[in-house]
C-alpha cells in the first residue's frame, strides 16, 4: 500500500493558465488556521467576468496512479468564491483529474477524499498537483492542507436510498451498496447505471 502525502513545497510551482483572473497562491504560516501544523497552502484573487478561470500548480511529483487510488484534503473556504476553487492532478500524458468538494462550507475546515484511480486513468503518473478557480466574476479566497494520496484496496459508495429505480422506492435502509461493472471495475457515476441493474 501506498501513502503518498503532498508536500506543496513550491518544487517547479508555476502558473499553468488564466482567462480573466488575477490570482496568487502561496504558503502561508498560521498556526491558529492552519487544519494540521503551522502551514497551509492559500489561493485567492479577483475574477473579472463570468466563466473565469485559473489554474497553478503547487508542486511537481511523481505518484503512479494505482487502481482505487483515493486523494483527500481539506480546504478552508474564507468567503463564496472560494467554493470555486478545487484540486488538479496533472498525468504525465497531459491530461487532468479535477477533484472538487460536493459540499463545502464557508468560514471552516472540511475534509474532501474522491477515488482516482479508476481503470482509465489506472498505470499514469501524476507529475504535479494543482490547485485551480472556476467560476463568476468576483473574489475568491480559500487554504488548502493535508492533501494525500494512497492507496486502497476496495472503493464503497453510499446511495441515497430515496432514489427510484425501476418505479420502484429501496426499501433497503442503512445498507450500503458497491457497484461493480461487467469489467469488475468499482462505478463512482452513479447515472451511468441503468434501471434494472440494481
């Protein structure tokens, strides 16, 4: 198993794109805020229209990305804009996984994780984490910390057992359900399941 803890140590850091941001992101020291530690990693700015964005990478790496590979970190958004803001892995093929946080709350820490390595991505190489804004005019600001990926084994997802399928309610409460597809890979996008196959 691995554990690979991010160090944002600003190795190779570098502003990677922008379209209508003026944004910085940095280390800051502050034991009182900091979630773990005395620092934390910030990135706040201003964007001047609707649709903007903005995205730097915080350090070079290079993590292989395993099968069930689960990234986790924590952010603290200062205000509405710093929602916007989310992590990036960026593979050695060039593309990126976006990983942003379905529910977050102004003025506190909270903890995200989401599983990366699914079967398309599985055997690529992570060569640096990013930290990026997306969203309307206007500013944003948000800390970063604790941003870890490891290694796992079996990857289980809860679901919202009020949903329909079939025209039928689930009556199974309190249970938990893993959906595995016809290639035995674990589902994360649970719209891609059709009717009928619960």
């Amino acid at each position: 198993k691995g554990y690979y803890p991010v160090d944002p140590c600003f190795k190779n850091d570098k502003e990677l794109s922008k379209d209508g941001v003026d944004a910085s992101v940095a280390i800051e020291r502050n034991e009182e805020l900091a979630k773990t530690g005395n620092y934390m990693t910030t990135i706040k700015g201003s964007a001047e229209k609707d649709n903007a964005s903005y995205l730097y990478q915080i350090s070079e790496t290079k993590i292989r990305l395993n099968k069930n590979m689960k990234l986790s970190w924590s952010v603290y958004a200062a205000d509405e804009g710093g929602k916007k803001t989310f992590i990036t892995l960026l593979c050695d093929d060039g593309s990126m996984i976006e990983a942003k946080s379905g529910v977050m709350k102004t003025n506190e820490w909270t903890d995200c994780s989401v599983y990366v390595g699914d079967k398309s991505v599985a055997g690529k190489q992570i060569v640096g984490i990013a930290i990026g804004y997306a969203g309307e005019a206007g500013d944003f600001n948000a800390y970063y910390d604790d941003i870890i990926l490891e290694d796992g084994n079996e990857q289980l997802n809860a679901v919202n057992i009020t949903v329909n399928k079939d025209g039928k309610t689930w009556t199974d409460s309190g249970k938990t359900f893993e959906l595995i597809d016809a290639d035995g890979e674990h589902m994360t996008d649970f719209s891609a399941v059709k009717d009928g196959t619960y």
